[in-house]
C-alpha cells in the first residue's frame, strides 16, 4: 500500500506555507480529509492499520480521537478492530471529553489520529483518558510526519516528538517535512505568510 500515492491522487498531499496547530510552519501539509471523503478508502486504510495493531498483540476497547482531524480515521479503525470509538475535543483550547462518552476503569484505549506530528492533541487525549482512568495502550496514524517513532522501526523519535516512549505508536508509512518555528521559516523570510490548512480551499 503506498500511502504518499494515496495522498496525492486524492490532492491530500498539499504544497504550500502552512501554520501548523502546534504554532510552526512547514512548507508541505497532509490534508487527510481528502483522502478520508473517500469511505472504501478509508475503510481499506484502517484495515490494514488495524491488522499491524492486531499483529502486534494490541488488545483494547475503545479508540478514542482528537476531533476533529482524528475522528474519521479513529472512527474507522474501531470499525475493523470491532470495538467502541468516541473523540476528544477542545473547549475553549481545553482538549475535553463530552457528550455522555465514558471511560470505564481498567479499559484499554488506543488514541487515533489522522496524521501524528508531534503529537500534542493525542497526548493531551491520552492524559484525559488516563485521568478517568482508562489506560492507553497504543498510538496509532495513518500517517507519520517523521517525528515520532514508530512501531517496528529503531529510529530514535525527534525532539519534538511528545508521544511516551514505553506506548507503541502504529502508523501505516513515515513522512519526513521539515517544520519550522516562525523566526526561523524560510517561507516567512520570503515575505509569504502561513495559512492554517482547511482554510481557503485548502
Ligand atoms: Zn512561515
């Protein structure tokens, strides 16, 4: 399955001057959406998500997704994994869990989302999670974005990366785009200013 393939043909693969949610720019952003409006698709994607996670001897309950990049792709994987799926989402920039979803002590959890970057949102999840008690047992994308390290490989994670190291984090293929911290983005110094991808038609 080549996934950076799959991105492009569905104009996911966007080349640009992007802000990303974490605050730092990159000139290359995966808009997932677009690849996600596909539902066989998807479906095909979470499968084979699902079979390494299965694979892997993950066993869990309910995978839980930062909306609202994660939930198509949470919603699909819980779909081949045969169990419950629900999303955590922000308030007021607090990442929060609402509408009547509950986390029972003891129940494993696998957090989702559409890209990992540095996977800020899926830890702020995972800590929810965790809090009511719920454990975390693994990470999981359709795409990495070259930060984190993933399951089965031994490259060191990046500085960046905020996923624990003693959690497996699953993803189905390895970007590598540079980011950049505003001061320091070539894009800017060009006089170009970042947008936030889903804005403008992107
Ligand atoms: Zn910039």
């Amino acid at each position: 399955m080549n996934i950076e393939k799959i991105y492009k043909d569905a104009n996911a693969y966007l080349k640009g001057h992007f802000l990303l949610s974490s605050g730092k720019h990159t000139e290359y952003y995966l808009q997932s959406a677009k690849v996600l409006e596909n539902p066989l698709l998807a479906k095909k994607l979470a499968k084979k998500l699902a079979k390494i996670i299965t694979k892997a001897k993950i066993e869990a309950d309910v995978v839980c997704a930062p909306a609202i990049g994660g939930i198509l792709a949470g919603y699909e994987l819980a779909r081949a994994l045969k169990i419950r799926s629900f999303f955590t989402e922000r308030v007021g920039g607090e990442m929060a869990l609402r509408r009547g979803f509950e986390v029972k002590k003891g129940e494993k959890f696998i957090i989702c989302e559409d890209i990992i970057t540095t996977g800020g949102s899926a830890l702020e999840s995972a800590k929810i999670i965790e809090e009511l008690g719920g454990e975390v047992v693994a990470f999981a994308a359709l795409a990495n974005r070259g930060f984190c390290s993933r399951y089965g490989t031994n490259t060191s994670p990046k500085i960046e990366c905020k996923l624990p190291n003693n959690v497996p984090f699953f993803t189905l293929d390895d970007f590598s785009f540079e980011i950049y911290d505003k001061e320091n983005c070539p894009l800017c110094k060009t006089g170009s200013k970042a947008i936030k991808p889903g804005s403008r038609n992107n």
